[in-house]
C-alpha cells in the first residue's frame, strides 16, 4: 500500500472537477494501475463547492472512505481559498495546484502557512486560448498529471485522445481544442518559488 | 482469463444485468440506484439485450410487474434504493411469499426521514425477514459477482426464493473501480436457461396464482418459506462452488479475513469491510491481533457458522449502519449475539452503530473499535454494549 497516491479535488459545481477526477482515474487504469475515482456528493448545484477524490496505486485499494490526509490537491477555481480550507490534512511532501493568476504573497496569506510545494496555472487563459470557452477541468487535469508524476506526459497525452474521442463521441469538434489544451497546460503549470 | 476493466458499481450491476439478459426488467428510478435502469434502458435500446424493460410509474408497480412476469415462466429483475424499496414493501412480502425467483440490485440508501439521499443499511434491515435472501456485497466486483450467482441461487428447486443483492449507495455505487468482468458466453452458460416447474403460461397445466389462503394451510406455507430460506445456504455455497471453478475468486457465506488467529474482531457488511482490512493489516504490524469477519449472506443469516468462527475470540464488535429504534441494539448486533447464545458461545460482544445517512467512516475510527475491543478483552463482561462510531456528541 506504500505507493497510493491520494488526490483530493476542490471545484464548484459545472467545472468538471468530478468529470476530471474520474479521467484521471480512466488515465491511471490505462497504465495499468488500480484506481478510485469518486465525488462527494452533496446538494449539487451550479456554482457550490465541490470535492472528489481518486486514490491510485499498483496494489488493490481496499479502503472506502474520503481523503483525508491527501498527497495533492486540485484547486479548480481559486475563489474557493477564501471559503474551503483545502491545504486541510494536506501531506507537506506533496503539493497543492491551483488555478489562479494570483502571485506568491497572496497565496500565501490564502494557504495558512502550508508548507508543501505550490504550483499554480491559469487554466483559464489556457481553455480560452484552446477551446475558446471556459473549462478549466481538462487543464487542471493536465497540471496535476505532471505535478504527481502519476505517469509519464506522453503516455497520458496519448491516452487522453482515447478518453476524449470516447467522452465527446457527439461532439468530435472538442477533442482537438482539449488535446491542446492538455499539451498546453503541460507546459504552463508553475512552481511558485 | 477475465476483462480488465473500471466501472462504477452501478455500472457494474448494469453490466452483471446485461449479461444475464432477463426476459423482463421493470424499474423506476431512485437515487442512488437511477443509473442502473438508466444504463439498462439504453442496451435495451441498442439491441445488446432482448429483455421486455417495463418503464412503469412507481416501485410498487415495478415489483408488482416483475411478480406478473416471473409468475407467467420469466425471469425477471428490477433495482431500486430506500423509499423505492419502502413502497414495494406489499409487493417484497407477496413476491417471496408467491415463491418466485426475483433478482434485485438494491443500492442501499437511508430510508426517509427526513430526507437523505445518501447511504446506510435501513432499506435492507428494513426487509430483513420478509422472505428474500440477502447478499451483500464489498465492492463493485462483488456486486457484479454476487448478481451473476443470484438467478442460480433463487431459481433453485429447493429454494425457490427471490433475492437482492446489496452494495453501499454512491461508496461503491458511484466510485470508479478496477474490476474483471466475464465474458458474455461464460455468464450466458453460467446462468443457464430459465424452465419454471410450474408458471401461468403453460397451458398444459393451468394454476392459480395467490388465492386466499386461510387458517388450513398458511401456517404451512410460511414454514415451507422458512424451510426454503434455510436450504438456501447449502445452495448458495453450491453456486459459489462453480462460480469459483469459472473464476478463481471465492465466495462463502461470509470472509474471514485474519481471523484463524485473532484475539479481537470487528463483524459488519458491505464496503466498511474494505476499510477494516486496511486496519487490520496496520494492527497487525503492531502486534495487536486484530480481525475481520465480513457477512456477506446476512439472510439466511448463518447463525451456526457465525458462532463457531467467533467462538475463540476474546471480544467482539458488531457494526450496524442502521439504527434500529428498538432500545436494545441494531439488526447484525442482536443476530450475532442471538446466535452465540443459541450455540453456547461467550464471547464478550458490543453493538456500534455508525454510518448513518452516509456519515463517512474513516480508517481512525475504525481503529477505535480496535483500541475499545483491547480494553474489553481485559474483562469478563461488557459494560456497555450499546454505542455509537462517528457520532457527534455536542
């Protein structure tokens, strides 16, 4: 069990931070590992915060519950630092990833004095550029795959062609605005120092 | 050699119900069991199935339905959760009572009120002793497992009883997993063909179906139920038999799980015994002598196997996620503790209740039944075996 990665997701409601979750969860189990991916459901609606979770490792996972002391968090829309304590039970060895323009001084004062790493990318100019529209799930999907290491960057491109070809079977014209917008937001993630 | 695949459990069952291909499915939708019907509609739809899917306009009418077809010679199979379950609840007791083989997928939810969406047991402890047996299930590849068994277990002639099989709702029910499917052929001749003895549609042999039954023979009839649901353990371990022979994977009555040589141990159902495993194991490393026994057949409950298996340990804690509002214990706690007294068996055994309308029950609080259970196997009798796990007390 020593190898489980456990990831938990922070977005509101209409991001895709579950649908993210869930691809992930499609992206690991192609490499062949075991995988968890599951939301929380509470009262859905647009706009609520919401969490999900995916846990991957190269054993069975046997546990079934929430995450509680989490490798990585997804921020998936950064209005929520003020709300949600989402550095809560956060592993200081992993790492926080954050869709955000905001700078190092703000985030700091925003992540109670988390002291893992922090990245941040600004998915919303990567969906605009790539897809026109605002989805920031497909690059925070990308980010966390290359902050965690979960597996290698062309692999996971490769395999998300798949997953998007199966996902928009009725709407082949997004698939090579998200496949842009992965490749994009391979690149565009950052450590903030 | 299997499938690979991921599925949610509901996907799961989808898919164990696909593969079975009944004649009929009848079902309304219910959260957290809406996505089974839901996904089953649409094989329906593409032709990958031939099943008659009877969309009717509640769950008393979906039992009601499937109790039509099974009793004219199909096969017929239906899902619900909570209340879908609480208004089939005349037709639960008439199915069984018929003697028809019914399969269910109950995706457990917390019965109203007030209102929750989210799971526990009470829908199934609920019906507990109304005549159908019980299977429940870990994970998703236990739901899909145990539902490939069912028809099997059900359709038997010294059975002859319907059954459901139960998985956590959205725990399992909505969480991707890893799972091994079978292929269609193997499930198809697994399952086998559907030959009642005795059904409406043979004109050879024209039958009543559910007339009055008064004080001459009702008293027989519910002991032949009663007789059926104690066959129904033989049978089921029967089927388990084959289904291992096909796939390797091994069902009882219940799983043991570092039990042979445990001082203390936890009993409860469905995906908290995956959490307990993980517990178990982490006990271990640090000498404790933890262990598990996970119930997978709850009815017919295996009163006598339970006992025994139970019989050396020191301590014992029961796991109810429902609370039975009877002021002496939850449905498991008082089967168990019934069946050690009725087989001689002392063995100092406490209650918890936990869970309830989906309170989230973590590896931590496992461990504190754990940590409870070392300090009462320091004595002779339980204090208090009523308690609660992930209450809050302010």
């Amino acid at each position: 069990m020593s190898d489980m990665i456990e990831i938990r997701w922070h977005g509101r409601g209409g991001q895709g931070a579950k649908t993210a979750s869930l691809l992930l969860a499609d992206a690991a189990f192609n490499t062949g590992k075991y995988i968890q991916g599951f939301p929380e459901y509470g009262p859905e609606r647009m706009g609520a915060p919401i969490t999900a979770y995916n846990r991957i490792s190269s054993s069975p996972i046997r546990i079934h519950s929430n995450i509680y002391e989490p490798d990585y968090v997804v921020v998936v829309d950064d209005t929520l630092l003020e709300s949600v304590d989402v550095t809560s039970g956060l592993k200081e060895e992993g790492a926080i990833v954050i869709n955000t323009t905001k700078g190092k001084d703000e985030l700091e004062k925003l992540l109670k004095g988390y002291k893992g790493k922090v990245y941040t990318i600004d998915a919303r100019k990567v969906s605009m550029e790539t897809l026109g529209k605002y989805f920031p799930n497909t690059p925070m999907l990308a980010a966390i795959v290359k902050v965690s290491k979960i597996m290698n960057e062309d692999e996971f491109v490769k395999d998300m062609q798949g997953s998007f070809k199966h996902k928009f079977a009725k709407k082949p014209e997004v698939i090579e605005g998200n496949m842009k917008a992965l490749e994009l937001a391979l690149k565009e993630v950052k450590e903030i120092q | 050699m299997g499938i690979r695949e991921r599925l949610s459990g509901n996907e799961a069952a989808a898919t164990a119900m696909k593969q079975i291909n009944p004649d009929v499915v009848a079902a309304f939708p219910i959260t957290p069991s809406t996505e089974i019907p839901q996904y089953f509609s649409t094989f329906v739809d593409n032709g990958q199935v031939d099943t008659e899917f009877v969309a009717v306009e509640s769950e008393h009418s979906a039992m009601s339905a499937c109790i039509g077809a099974e009793a004219a010679g199909a096969r017929a199979m239906t899902a619900t959760s909570a209340n879908g379950l609480s208004l089939m609840w005349e037709m639960i007791y008439i199915a069984s009572s018929l003697r028809l083989p019914i399969v269910m997928s109950l995706v457990n939810r917390a019965v109203s009120g007030p209102l929750n969406i989210h799971n526990d047991h009470s829908d199934a402890m609920g019906v507990r002793d109304s005549g159908w047996i019980q299977i429940f299930s870990e994970t998703n590849q236990e739901a899909y497992d145990n539902l490939i068994m069912a028809h099997r277990i059900a359709e038997n002639k010294d059975v002859l009883l319907p059954l459901m099989v139960c998985q956590d709702g959205f725990i399992t029910s909505h969480s991707i997993e890893n799972i091994e499917l079978l292929e269609d052929e193997k499930v198809k001749e697994f399952v086998g063909e559907y030959h009642p003895a005795h059904y409406l549609l043979n004109k050879k042999e024209p039958i009543a179906v559910g007339p009055m039954d008064l004080q001459a023979y009702l008293f027989e009839h519910k002991y032949q139920q009663a007789e059926a649901m104690r066959n129904a353990k033989k049978v089921i371990l029967e089927v388990a038999k084959d289904f291992e022979k096909m796939t390797g994977r091994k069902y009882g009555l219940f799983e043991e799980y570092r039990l042979d040589d445990a001082e203390i141990a936890i009993v409860c159902m469905n995906s908290t015994a995956g959490t307990t495993k993980e517990v178990v194991d982490s006990l271990r490393e640090k000498g404790i002598k933890a262990g598990l026994l996970k119930i997978r057949v709850y009815r017919p409950f295996p009163e006598e196997e339970v006992a025994k298996v139970l019989s050396h340990l020191k301590a014992v804690a029961v796991l109810d996620k429902a609370e039975s509002l009877n002021g002496a214990g939850g449905a498991l706690f008082t089967d168990v503790t019934s069946a050690m007294q009725v087989n001689g068996i002392n063995v100092p055994t406490c209650g918890y209740v936990y869970g309830i309308g989906g309170r989230d029950t973590t590896t931590k609080e496992i461990e504190s039944v754990f940590n409870d259970l070392v300090e009462d196997s320091k004595k002779d009798r339980i204090e208090n075996p009523y308690r609660y796990l992930g209450l809050r007390k302010e």
